[in-house]
C-alpha cells in the first residue's frame, strides 16, 4: 500500500487550551515528531507508523486538499468540509467519524444595538436603503446558501444571487447584498462599517468584545477524520484503524481505571452492587487472594464519586484510580 496521507491542522484545533490534536495522537499510541503546538513543521513524521505520511494543512486549506487527492485524510472541523462543499453536487468528501473536539459555532452577528431580532428581520428593515449591505466572512458559500434560503431575504430580494467577492474575483447579481471573503479578525470589520459578520465562535468571548451579538446561529461544528476521493481499498481500511486509535483516546477521556481490595466474603456483594449501578464498562475484574480480592473497574469519571462512596460501605481499601489512555471497545 502507498503511504496514506494525513492533513493534520494547524491553528486553534492544535491549541493547547483549545483541541490540542498533538496531545491526541500521543494519546492514541503515535510517536509524533514536528507537530508540537507553537512548533509545528510542514511535514511531520509519525515515527511508530510508516504507513502514514503527514502534513501540515490551514484547517481552510484541507478539503480543498482532499478533493483534489492532495490528501487521503484530514482532521477538519464540519464548517470547512461544508464551505468546500455546499456548491458540490457530487459528495466527494465523506466523514470517516467525528471525535467530539473542537466544537463551534458558525453564527450571524451584529451590533448589540442593532434592533434586529432576526435575519428576516434584518433583510425587511433593510429593504430600501440605497447603500449596499456588507457582511464580511471566511464562509463565503455558506453564507450565500444561507442568505438565499432566508425568507426575509427572499420577500426582498427574490432569487438573486447574493454578490460574492473574494479578493479580485466576484460572481453573483445582487450588488446590494455583499458578502466579502475575510482572513480572519472577522469581528473587527464591523467597526470598519460593515453591516453583519458570520463568524465561528466557541465561546462568544470575542464577539462579546467586539460589541456584537449573535442573531442567529446557521451551523454547530466539531472536528473530525475525513476522507477524500482518493482514500480507497486499503487506504479507506488504514483510515478506519486510525480513526478507532484517535477515537478511542477520546473516549478514554471520560474514564478511570479504579483499583481496589475488599474481603473475600464481600466480594459477591461489591459485584452486585458494581453491574446494578452501572459503574464498570462491561463487569468487574477480580483476582482473589487468601482473604482479600482485587477488583478493577473502568468507570465514567462522573460516577466515580457515587462509585467510591458506595464500595466504602462494604469496607474497600487501597483505592487507586488512574487515567485511562485509550479505550476501544
């Protein structure tokens, strides 16, 4: 097999406070070299696997990228693969699995003293101004698809085509309705005069900032591992395997592995009382000894708590939880 192709992203989904992506390949077993948060390479060598050869991709950049088999894989979040692909017939991208990171928001905003209580309503109030409305954003197809679905825009303005400009090209036959590419800061062109913005958010700190609230939100969005056209055969089966490795450091996230002894003559008790509760993954593992067992449990982080209270009453001692890694079931 040809070596796969892995777009790993660069910006905020590798942020240490924020995805941290790094963080979850070692988790999930790969050995990565030239990927470290702040200190990303252009080409990354995961050292462990010589089946996947890796690159680094501006999350913007990746599905263009897997459309045109630059790459096999990529982690992206949903808005991106949306953007490639809303004015695409033909799905070319397919999501592999979502890894439940990474999550956003892809918004309408405005002023907070804008009256406006909806997009609808921000189209009518509109409807006879002589100066074009601006709305700057880095979604420009989504946001024209989104425009044209909206019933205030379509009372007012019918089936035009919003115009759309990114740099020197632009297309679209309704000059009053102006949607421009940004480069990012998206908020701050609404205090250069621009009318509405659509940006992702995942807190709405910096629009808070920025004086602006959302009006309404088109799209939530996550990270996740896709595949392009040219990811098949063998390829689509070493894309299944890495998404199980990725996913199951994911899941790990949310569990302890508990370890801790009780008497003999408790044990059977301790076992009811684990599998009726739900506090083990599938049953409790003990290993008996002359007159105290060890039992180990993988159990939800949020029920260790009701977990530990509840095995103390039938006299468990040398309780020790850990971290988990990886868990694939």
């Amino acid at each position: 097999m040809d070596k796969i192709v892995l777009g790993l992203p660069k910006g905020s989904l590798n942020n240490v406070n924020r995805g941290n992506t790094h963080q979850l390949l070692v988790d999930a077993g790969y050995e990565v070299r030239g990927y470290e948060p702040g200190q990303e390479s252009n080409e990354i060598n995961i050292a462990n696997d010589p089946e996947i050869k890796a690159y680094l991709t501006r999350p913007q950049s990746a599905p263009v990228e897997l459309n045109r088999g630059m790459l096999d894989i990529a982690i992206i979040g949903e808005d991106w693969v949306k953007e490639e692909s809303v004015n695409i017939e033909e799905e070319l991208i397919r999501k592999i699995g979502d890894l439940d990171y990474g999550q956003t928001r892809l918004v309408v905003a405005v002023p907070n003293e804008a009256l406006y209580t909806s997009l609808s309503d921000f189209f009518l109030a509109n409807k006879d101004r002589k100066k074009p409305i601006l709305c700057f954003t880095e979604y420009p197809n989504i946001t024209s698809r989104h425009f044209m679905k909206n019933e205030g825009y379509r009372e007012v303005f019918g089936d035009s085509i919003p115009l759309v400009q990114v740099r020197g090209l632009s297309e679209g036959d309704n000059k009053q309705v102006q949607i421009i590419n940004s480069d990012g800061a998206t908020e701050v062109y609404i205090a250069k005069g621009a009318d509405l913005i659509v940006d992702n958010t995942q807190t709405g700190t910096s629009l808070k900032k920025a004086g602006l609230r959302v009006l309404e939100i088109i799209m939530k969005s996550s990270a996740g591992l896709y595949a392009g056209p040219s990811c098949a055969g063998r390829k689509m089966d070493k894309a299944s395997m890495i998404f199980q490795q990725l996913f199951g450091a994911i899941k790990a996230r949310k569990y302890f592995d508990v370890k801790f002894n009780v008497s003999n003559k408790n044990v059977g008790e301790v076992r009811k009382f684990l599998l009726s509760n739900d506090f083990c993954s599938d049953e409790p593992t003990v290993v008996e000894g002359t007159s105290f067992s060890q039992v180990n449990v993988l159990i939800p982080k949020t029920k260790f708590p009701e977990m530990l209270k509840g095995i103390k009453t039938f006299g468990a001692s040398a309780v020790v939880r850990e971290d988990v890694k990886q868990y694939v079931k």
